[in-house]
C-alpha cells in the first residue's frame, strides 16, 4: 500500500468518526444511557483509528469500555501489546 493511500484511507476513516462524533451525546454511549455491543465494536474501531484530540466523545467511550472491570481484562489480553495508547492502564476500573 502506498502512503498516498494510506493517508487517504486514513483522512476517510476518520471523516467517519467525525460524523458519529458530532451525534454522540456528551458523556454517554452510543446506544444511551447503558454500555451495549455496540460500544465495544465501536471502542475497538476507534483504538484502532488512535486517539484523536478533535473526537473527545469517540475517547471517552472507548476509555470506558476499556477501563470496566469485566472488559479491561479482554481487552489488555488482545488489544494492549498492539495499541500505541494503553487504554487498559486507565484507572480506576469501574463495574
């Protein structure tokens, strides 16, 4: 793959998130008010994108589906050793 490529993909994808950005609410999942899938499928998507300080509501719920008690371990187990940000060392996990 080229880096022409590669950065286009890239700008895209991140179009992507920018969109679904601008329809989260504030401080809540993507399915309100609880944690569902569709969180972790969208974590996991995001982490993989980097986080991004223009996104804060794309960071904020892949910092919580990351750090719950029952997840955090699944999710350092498969995803820690390959990510640049350790979402998993983030504390205090919650239940």
């Amino acid at each position: 793959m080229t880096a022409a490529l590669r950065t286009a993909a890239r700008r895209r994808v991140h179009d992507a998130f920018l969109k679904i950005e601008a329809e989260l609410q504030p401080d809540a999942f993507v399915t309100e008010p609880a944690l569902s899938p569709a969180d972790f499928l969208f974590a996991m998507l995001y982490a993989w994108h980097n986080k991004q300080p223009d996104l804060p509501k794309c960071t904020w719920i892949t910092e919580k589906v990351a750090s719950h008690a029952r997840i955090n371990p699944i999710w350092h187990a498969n995803f820690g050793h390959r990510l640049d940000e350790k979402w998993h060392d983030i504390r205090p996990l919650w239940a």
